[in-house]
C-alpha cells in the first residue's frame, strides 16, 4: 500500500508539471488563493496589502489577468509588471495589490521655459482676441481622434451593456489608428475581444480595437494617426465588426462624443 501511494504521489505531481508548462507564457485569470482561501491553512499577508484602498493602486479580483486589469486603468500591463516587480505574471493572487498608477521616478516633469527679465520695462500687451486659447492641459483632453474604420453603425455606447461603437464592415477592411499612441497590447488574451489592439496616446486617453482578422502591429511600436494597424474580421464575434473602444483613464467613455461628425 505505501508503494501504492508513492507511485500515486508521482503521478499526481507529473500531471501538476504538464500542466504548469501548458499555461507558460499566457497571461492566465488569477485563482482564489487569498488568506484562508480555498485551500484553507494558514493566513498569511498577500504582496501589497499595506496599499488596499490607496490611490494608484488595485485589488486582484477573481477571474483578473494583467491585460484586463492595464486596460480598466489605462496602463501597459508591461508597466505594471515592471512597478510590481513581478517575476511571473501568471502568478497574482486574489486580493493581492498591484502598483496601477506611475511611481514618482516614472513621472518626468516638463520644465515651462523662463522669459529671463528685461532691463527696460515691456510694453503693455494688446487685448487678447476673443478666441479660447489652449492651456498647457488641453492636450490631455483635446486628442484629434478619427474613425477607425468606415461602415454602419451596429451597435452604440451603453455604459452596461456595449462599452464602445460596433461597426460593420467586410472581411480584411483597414482598421485604422484613431490617433497618434504607442501599442500597448495585440494578441488574443482578453476573453470576448478576439485578435485585439490597445493603444495607449497619453496619460488620459487609450483606445482599443477589436475582432480583428490579422494584427499588423507589435506592442511597444509607436503608431500615427490614419495609420493601418489591423484587417477587420470576426475573431470571438458573431459576424464581421469592429468593436471600438475610447477609455479615459481607464473609464470605457461614448466613442461618438470624441469623433468627428460621420
């Protein structure tokens, strides 16, 4: 009976071993394994647990990958990994507390240039016209977005329902950047979003675009706006679409109060 049991015990860690090297390199959902989770035993502290609550910061959920969780923040889940430190992204836990907003080294201040002083008095300047005139923070919030593609309108924005505009087109159409950004995720690892792109333009504003047959661009490439980054398809979709999300600050807002008249 002991032999039994040892040869049981071999098998039982062969099959944990395959099964460990058959999610390698996938970012996968996270499990529950917080304190006194599901396999019971000690409690013990999870990374990060001294920042719960703080701004800048995010609680694991069940079900969460790194990809699902950059993009509700508005980050590259390559930056988060980099702020966390972590060695194996597959291994966050639930109610473990990742780093979602840049640590103070990452933040670079831009110097406002200095008029030097004048040693003879300046005139006194004519009255401004009556137009608006840009603040220094009007490019956060004044992106020249475009449409990514061109097609009927399938669906619109619903906060609950439809986090962004579906599209309709043909199969292979030119997906198009709607504004100038850096890719921060393509692939298919975000579960109802098929062969997806993630553009990040700047410390407000991503966008992403969805169900695409083929992927014509690599994370980290800078991309410009008008710029073909995919072919429509219908990758985890139920015909071919664009699904076409503008997130600020992470927050999924209505495409259509961005872009220009169609």
């Amino acid at each position: 009976m002991v032999r039994a049991g040892m040869w049981g015990l071999a098998a039982l860690m062969t099959v944990a071993a395959l099964s460990g090297c058959a999610n390698k390199g996938r970012l996968a959902p996270v499990d529950d394994h917080s304190i006194g989770g599901a396999y019971g035993g000690a409690s013990r502290a999870l990374p990060g647990a001294e920042n719960a609550g703080k701004p800048g910061y995010y609680t694991v959920k069940p079900g969460d990958t790194l990809i699902r969780i950059g993009m509700d923040n508005g980050q590259s889940w390559r930056d988060i990994i980099r702020w966390n430190k972590l060695d194996n992204p597959n291994l966050i836990e639930t109610g473990q507390v990742l780093r979602v907003a840049p640590p103070p080294a990452d933040v670079v201040a831009v110097p406002r240039p200095v008029t030097p002083p004048s040693a003879t008095p300046a005139k006194p300047a004519e009255p401004a016209p009556a137009t608006p005139v840009a603040t220094a923070d009007a490019p956060e919030d004044a992106l020249n977005f475009q449409w990514p593609v061109r097609g009927n309108l399938i669906s619109g924005f619903d906060e609950s329902k439809n986090k962004g505009l579906d599209i309709g087109g043909k199969a292979g159409d030119p997906v198009l950047a709607s504004a100038d950004g850096r890719v921060v995720y393509a692939g298919a690892g975000l579960r109802g979003y098929g062969n997806l792109i993630i553009l990040k333009h700047n410390n407000t504003f991503l966008t992403a675009y969805a169900h695409n047959q083929t992927l014509l661009v690599k994370e980290d490439q800078t991309i410009k706006r008008g710029q073909k980054i995919a072919e429509m398809g219908n990758s985890d979709a139920d015909q071919v679409k664009l699904h076409f999300e503008i997130r600020r600050q992470g927050k999924p807002v209505d495409p259509a109060k961005y872009l220009p008249g169609n």
